[in-house]
C-alpha cells in the first residue's frame, strides 16, 4: 500500500525484455535505504517487487500483465520515474490509498500555466471515468492528486510548482501516456452493490 507522495525521481539504467514480461533497472537514492530482496516499491505508480539491488540500483522482474495494463513498457534507459517506498503503519497518510495496482493507461491531453500552478487535462478510459469524482483522489504515474473537473472521458488536475518540480510530470509532454488507478473505495463500493 502506497500514499501517492513521491520519494524521489529515479532513472531507468537498464531494460531487458524476458519471454513473459520484462526486467527493469533503476537507479535511485533515496528508496534504496533499508532495501531488501522482496520489498515492493512503486515505479510510476505500478507495485514492482525488488529481484536485486546494490547501493545505488535496484531490479525488478514485470509480468508481462504489468507490461500491457501500464506506461512501465515503454520506458527507455535515461527515462525518469516516480518512486515511492511503501506506507509503514506508523507513517502518516499525505496522499490517499494508493494500492499500487494500475487501472488503465491514459493520456496527457492539455497542459496550461495558470500563474503558479499547471492544470493538466486527462483522457481516460470510461471503466475508469466512473470512479473519479469532482475533488476526489486518483494517482497519475503513483502520483496522488485531486481531481478538479470530469467531463466526459477527461479530467483536470491542478498541479503545484513542488509536484512539478518532484515527479515526471515535469517531464511529460502532451500525448505522454501514464498510468492511472483510481481511488479504491469507489471499486469496492461497486463491487459491493453488485451482491
């Protein structure tokens, strides 16, 4: 389980494709302290499990499920990404409940200056668009933000100088795909009307 508040940028140093999935490389400094083989770790929002590690890098094993439902397959050596160590029971809750399993992938569809802050605008796919709410959760890339507008199979976000500055989306152009997982209580909630 996740909060959605990113620890660091960390960048891809090797990909190497496997016959079901591929494995992932990523260098970092931060979420590498008190890492064990085992441990989970968001990579752009996506829950990956930790294969090896050295001081200054890690490696992950993705099923190939992973490769197809998310942005992790086309990432590239150099690219940067979202990295978050996952909530202690003891820590305190920033963000919202981030599980760390991607709904679906969407796309960047506009990004304005507003003074300060970016307004970003999201196409998403509609199974997903029903979770979101106006001023509810939704994790873009891991990160957790606050739903602003929904129209349609779109949404706005306001994003803050820090935000910008810590994550990807400093980085991302428009067309960009990323990773989007909507808030869970809206999923349960659905599951549990259906009984």
């Amino acid at each position: 389980m996740f909060t959605g508040i990113i620890e660091e940028l960390g960048t891809i140093k090797g990909v190497r494709t496997q016959l079901e999935g591929m494995r992932l490389s990523v260098s970092a400094k931060v979420v590498m302290d008190g890492m064990k083989t085992g441990d989970s770790i968001a990579v752009n929002g996506a829950c990956l499990t930790v294969t090896e590690f050295d001081r200054v890098s890690f490696t992950a094993d993705v099923s190939g499920e992973t490769v197809n439902r998310t942005n992790i397959g086309k990432l590239r050596v150099g690219d940067k990404v979202n990295l978050e160590r996952p909530l202690r029971l003891s820590d305190r809750l920033g963000g919202h409940l981030v599980s760390g399993h991607v709904d679906a992938v969407g796309f960047i569809r506009g990004m304005i200056k507003k003074g300060e802050v970016s307004v970003f605008t999201f196409e998403t796919p509609k199974d997903i668009s029903k979770y979101l709410i106006s001023k509810g959760s939704v994790a873009v890339d891991g990160i957790s933000l606050t739903v602003n507008d929904i129209t349609g199979n779109t949404f706005s976000i306001t994003v803050i100088p820090h935000t910008i500055k810590m994550t990807t989306l400093g980085f991302k152009k428009i067309g960009a795909a990323v990773n989007l997982e909507a808030d869970m209580i809206g999923k349960y909630i659905e599951a549990f009307a259906k009984l």
